[in-house]
C-alpha cells in the first residue's frame, strides 16, 4: 500500500486577496436563491480558476462592512461584479459600499431567463464566462 499522492487532486490555493488586491481583478457576485443567480456565482468561480489574476471575493461580507472585505475592493485592480437579474443587488452593495465598479454584468443580459430553480446548464456558466473574459480581458489558462 503506497503514500502516493495525486497532485491533480490536492487543493490549488487561490492568490490572497487581501495581500494581493492592487495586482488582482477582484470579482463579486449575485448568488441569489435563482438559477441566474446560480450561474454569476459559478462564472465568478470559473473565471477565478482559469485566470491568471483574477479573484472571487465575497460580497455578503461587504455588505456585512467586513473592513479586510472592504478594503481589498477599494484596493483591487480592477472590480467586476457579475449580477444574476435586473435587480442588480451586488452591483448596489459595491456602491453603497463606496467601491468603485469597473465593470459590470447581468446574466440575464445574456440571453438567460431567470428560473425560480437552482438547477443551471453548464453550457450557460461557460457562454458567460467567456463573454465577460473576452469584455475585461481575462485570458483563460485552460
């Protein structure tokens, strides 16, 4: 019985933001109780795992006035807040917050329709994904 360990099984450790945040694109989402709001979140995640320099960060804990949370959007790069629908409740957190938004998107924008499920189509989460990297430049390393 071996000690071996698959490496492309172990964690891959995310760039911290905190320490990071004036090199890094900081990400905030929607993650509404609906399938669009689903989907930001999970486009947040991708974009985060296949760019170079890009970070989701957690929104409930601006609007909460976390400080370290606070700080790192008033530090970042660049902010890019990916909302779920029309209502725009991450983009408004940012702003009550006094964080500057560079960019900002709404899934529904895409052509989505917002469905009172969590199930979403992964096909969604992609199309999104690589819409908004190709708007803000973020290049994918997959």
């Amino acid at each position: 019985m071996g000690n071996e360990v698959d490496v492309e099984k172990l964690p891959k450790f995310l760039p911290s933001c905190h320490k990071e945040a004036e090199h890094l694109d900081i990400i905030f989402t929607c993650s509404g109780a609906a399938s669009v709001g689903k989907i930001g979140h999970e486009v947040g995640v991708l974009l985060t795992k296949a760019g170079q320099e890009a970070r989701l960060c957690c929104t409930t804990a601006v609007a909460a006035g976390s400080e370290m949370h606070l700080d790192i959007g008033k530090r970042a790069r660049r902010v890019i807040v990916i909302d779920g629908c029309p209502m725009k409740c991450a983009t408004k957190v940012m702003e009550k917050a006094g964080i500057k938004v560079d960019y900002s998107f709404t899934v529904t924008d895409f052509g989505i329709a917002k469905q009172s499920t969590l199930d979403i189509n992964d096909e969604d989460v992609l199309k999104v994904a690589l819409e908004i990297a190709e708007k803000v430049g973020i290049k994918f390393n997959v």
